[in-house]
C-alpha cells in the first residue's frame, strides 16, 4: 500500500485568520509567524511518524499537485488507488449532504 501525506505548509504558521478572502495575498509574518525548522521537524517525525527524507515535491498552489500526481503515476512513482465501487443513489445522495445541515 502507498501512502501519501499531503501536508499544506500554512499549518506551520502561528495564529488563524478566519473569512479570510483570496485576494488579500498571504498573512503579514509579523502577524503571523511561522513555526521554526525545530517546531516543524518535531511534528512531523513525533507527529506523522517520518524519520528521514522521502521523494516527492513541493508546489505553491493546491491546483499544482494533481499535475505532479498524475505525472508521478504515470512515472509509475505512484499507482492511482483502485477505483470506488459506485454507491446506491440514495447513499450517495446522504453522503453529498454531509455537513451542509
């Protein structure tokens, strides 16, 4: 089995903005500062159990990654996990409307 850990570096950042638009651009770092290299290596080994480098990439915006993971498959890096089996339409139908009530 392959595993992927997608990790989205705004994590590593101290304090939330809430509502916040896109448009606005990044978080000022003096409102916001980042974790340090210590902060973040000791999550990432204590919390996501890694112990050293492992392949992959970084890309700055989310639309980037399925790019690279299609290539990735297609390297044959990685396989595309197997295909869902479809759902009765009215499972399907309470699984869309998860978390909207």
């Amino acid at each position: 089995m392959q595993r992927v850990l997608d990790l989205d570096l705004d994590f590593f950042v101290y304090g939330v903005e809430h509502w916040r638009d896109r448009d606005h651009g990044r978080l000022d770092p003096e409102d916001y500062p980042a974790w340090s290299l210590h902060e973040t290596l000791a999550f990432l080994q204590t919390g996501c159990g890694l112990t050293g480098r492992l392949p992959g990439f970084v890309v700055e915006h989310h639309g980037e990654l399925f790019a690279r993971w299609r290539d990735a498959i297609d390297a044959g890096v990685l396989r595309a996990p197997p295909a869902r089996p479809r759902r009765h339409p009215a499972t399907e139908a309470a699984y869309s409307t998860r978390g909207r009530i």
